[in-house]
C-alpha cells in the first residue's frame, strides 16, 4: 500500500491529471520532511481538508540544505515515511531544489505551505515567492495554513544523536550566547567591504575513472574514464566564495601565456570580481589533475602541470606594479599562497607594509615540496592555516598545538589565528591571546579539497567585524563543513546556504 503511493516525477504528472479530469480536487505540499512529527501531521491534515487529493513532494538530498549534518534520513525514508500517513495519496522525490517545476507538472488547485512569521521568506531565500508564481501561472493558489509548528531540525539536533557528545555539549552552550540572527545580521555586513584576493591560479581537472583492476601484463592499475570537470581552484575559487558576501572583489594572479584557459576563467568567476589576469612568459597555468574512482569519489592519484623556477623580472614588475595600485584600495587583502612561484619575497614586503587588514594562508603541497613556510610572512592581522604546516613551519611533529599556535599569533601580532585540525575541530586564538577551540560540524564529507580555501575566503573579512573568537571559530567550521560536501571547486559557498546552516544548528 505504501510503495503503490510513491511515484517518479515522470510519472506523477500523469497520474495527477487523471484525478483531476474526474473532478478531483487537487492539494499538493512540498518540504524536507527529514523527520515527520506532529507539526508535519498537523500541517498535512489541515492540507487534505482543503481538496480531495493530497500530493506530497519531498527535497531530494542533494539539495538539502539545512546545514552540514542534514538530510539525517535519505530520500526514499522520507518518502516512505510520507507514504505512510492515511491523509496522504501520493508522493514523489522532487528532481529539483525548489518546489517550482515538480508544481507546473502537479499543476495543483492549491499548494499548501505552512504560516511563516518572517513576511514569507524562508531558510534566507525568497523560494516561496517562487512557488507561488509558479501555483498562480497553472491557475492554482498559495494556502497557508496555521497549525502549531514544530522544528525538525530541533528535534534532530538535541535528540537524534548525530553529533559527537563534544560537538553537541559546545552548540548547546553556544546556543545560550549565541542567536542565528545576531550572527547573520554581523555576516550582512560583509557586503560593504572591499576584498583584494592575491594567490596563484589553480585549475582543478577531475577525472572521474571506473576502475578495471590490474594490467594483465604489467603492475599497473587500469581505469576507464567516465567524464572530466574543470573547476576554478586556488585564488579564483576564494575570490568566487569571497564575492557571494562582498560586493566588490578584485583578484591579482597570474596565467599562462599559451593554453592558459582564460576564456574559461572569465567566465567562471562572478560578476562583481575585477580579474588581473598576468601573464606568466614561460610558465603554463597551473593544472592539478585528479584521478578519481567515479563511484565513492575516492582520488586515485594526482598529476600537476606547472612551471619550475621564478617567473622573471618582467613579470615580477609588473606583479608589484599591480600590488601597489590595488592593496591601498581594498580594506582585506587575502593572500592565497600555494608556493608554486607567484608571490616573491619582495612582493611579500610589499603586501605585509601597505595592506590595511592581511589575511595569509601559506599552503604546504607536493608542488613546493615543504618550502612554504609561514614564517616568510613577517605579519598579518588574520592568519588561517592547516595543522601541518603549522608543525612544520615550527619544525614540532609532537606537542600541544596550542602552544605552537600562541607562539606563532604572537610572533605575527595577529589579530585572529585559525588551525585546522580535521576530524578535531579547529582552534581560534583571539586578540587577547585567549585560544577557543570548536569542534568539527562535518558529518558528511564529498571532498577535502578546497575546504580550507573557503574557511579562508569567508573568515578573513568576518574578522574584520571584531567578533570573538570563539564565534570566528564557529563560523570557519561551518563554512570547512559546507565546504566538504562540495566536489573540489564545482560550486562556491552562498550567503543564504551559509545562513541556513548557522541558522540550523543554532536551533
């Protein structure tokens, strides 16, 4: 009885249309749904009440965005759930983020939402405006009703059992100091600041492989290729995250002069982003391949193309000619340094002496070989960086991080110092030297790559606003969180989904 009720969306259009042709009257709600409680019943009766035909749609995961630990039960759960209660005649898995489309193939007299105290918008977006275009251009209407609602994501947070005893201990002390609002409102603030973006161009190539197994002839592993992705990487992707919460962005990096893809790099970055594109004579833009198994999404191995050596006089010239014109116009200079070559020690002189707020991640990778140290950087008011090259930048495999941390925010007379530390948080020392540490919000994780890149990209301008660090931190970890359910750079980090996530587990 169940499974006769849940439907494709191919399908559902069909089936609809033949209860309405017999004079039916057609009722159709849309929503997560991710655990059914008493709210929900409430809200699915009164919608049944209003028609003769109860039609549900539900979010599909993929497009959940209620914060990094959410959907908490998959897709087809929730629709057997749905399917499961008396007042409700079909169910679908919507294919789309919005309700918008799944509504013009319903085509339903009345699309039910519940009452809502904030004007009608909802999770920071103006979805339900949307929807009721859509309802209105297929001849139906917007009902809401006003049962008493109750929060899924409430119930989830504090009785579910998703997040470590740690992690749920800190959000609940968090929650007592802390509004979604006030925080949001701080974010909103972000728009206003003028953000200069300085690092290397990073092309992601992904390609996704099936794996066949071992070479009959030889000890190789044999793959078949299934399709590529290019993504925006390295200081273009932070630019991109940067520009969804800053209104004015400008990027200074370098590209290759022959097969340097610039069309595509255009074209990829937002609107409000001013790109100087220098031309790097002799050094190709750098590419980071990435083999992947398609399946899991687990990476293969990896080959770079890049150029070896210094990028020349020439354009080291032009490079600090750009610098000083552009650093005294920006109030945030983020400098992204992947250690392939752009960034000199001269022209690190220059940024550390004239920038009015400095953030700095210094990045250890397989290309510079341990030599990119953040010691090169005599100051900078933020800093963000991994533990590992933190331990190697003091040259400590062992001992407290905290001390290493202390240490280095001192020596740079930072403002706000981040690490990292994976599956264990991060810790944020403030002005005062105080250290907070925030344990990880991540349950789900696509890819670890980029992460640091967006936690840079939104703390550094968020620690202009003079927030504590222990807020710094939380944001930065719900950022790296948001950040890891997204395949490398395919997609940046919004304002509204980073809204509905804080506003999420602060519930």
């Amino acid at each position: 009885m169940t499974g006769s009720k849940i439907h494709g969306v191919d399908k559902l259009g069909e089936v609809v249309s033949r209860e309405k042709l017999s004079g039916k009257k057609i009722i159709h709600c849309h929503g997560v749904f991710d655990l059914i409680h008493i709210g929900h019943i409430k809200h699915l009766e009164a919608a049944k009440k209003l028609g003769d035909i109860l039609v549900v749609t539900t979010t599909p995961d993929r497009f959940v965005n209620k914060g990094p630990h959410r959907p908490a039960f998959g897709e087809q759960l929730r629709a057997e759930a749905l399917a499961a209660l008396s007042c409700v005649d079909f169910v679908a898995i919507n294919e789309w983020p919005t309700a918008v489309e799944i509504i013009k193939i319903v085509k339903p007299d009345m699309f039910v939402k519940g009452f809502v105290k904030e004007d009608g918008k909802r999770d920071h977006t103006n979805a339900i405006s949307e929807e009721e275009e859509a309802v209105n251009s297929v001849g139906g209407k917007l009902h809401l009703t006003e049962e008493d609602t109750y929060s899924a994501t409430t119930l989830i947070n504090r009785f579910a059992g998703i997040f470590s005893p740690q992690t749920r201990d800190f959000l609940e002390g968090f929650r007592r100091k802390t509004s979604p609002e006030s925080l949001v409102a701080e974010l909103e603030k972000l728009k206003g600041l003028k953000v200069l973006v300085v690092g290397e161009t990073i092309l992601d190539d992904y390609q996704f492989c099936s794996v066949l197994g071992k070479s009959s002839k030889e000890p190789v592993l044999a793959a078949l290729l299934k399709k590529s992705e290019y993504y925006l990487g390295g200081s273009l992707a932070i630019a991109n995250h940067v520009a969804n919460f800053c209104e004015q962005v400008t990027v200074v990096t370098g590209i290759g002069v022959e097969d340097q893809r610039e069309n595509f790099i255009r074209q990829g970055l937002k609107g409000n982003i001013k790109p100087h594109l220098l031309k790097t004579l002799g050094h190709p833009t750098i590419v980071k391949r990435r083999f992947l198994e398609g399946y899991l999404g687990t990476k293969i191995f990896e080959v770079y193309e890049m150029g070896q050596g210094p990028l020349g006089q020439e354009f080291e010239n032009e490079f600090r000619r750009v610098l000083e014109s552009e650093i005294p116009k920006n109030d945030v200079v983020i400098v992204a340094d992947y250690g392939h070559g752009l960034i000199s020690k001269d022209s690190v002189r220059l940024i550390c002496t004239k920038s009015k707020f400095l953030a700095v991640n210094s990045q250890v990778n397989a290309g510079n070989r341990g030599f990119n140290l953040l010691s090169k950087y005599p100051r900078a008011d933020f800093v963000s960086i991994g533990e590992p090259e933190l331990r190697l930048d003091a040259r400590e495999l062992e001992g407290p991080i905290t001390s290493l941390i202390a240490g280095a925010a001192n020596r740079m007379c930072t403002k706000y110092f981040i690490s990292t530390a994976g599956s264990s948080g991060l810790f944020c020392c403030d002005d005062v030297g105080k250290i907070h540490q925030v344990p990880a919000f991540s349950i789900k994780v696509v890819d670890r790559v980029g992460a640091g890149d967006a936690v840079l990209a939104i703390t550094a301008p968020a620690a202009t606003l003079g927030l504590s660090g222990e807020v710094l931190g939380f944001i930065a970890n719900v950022v790296g969180a948001e950040a890891c359910m997204i395949m490398g750079h395919s997609s940046s980090i919004s304002a509204s989904s980073l809204y509905r996530s804080i506003t999420s587990l602060l519930k």
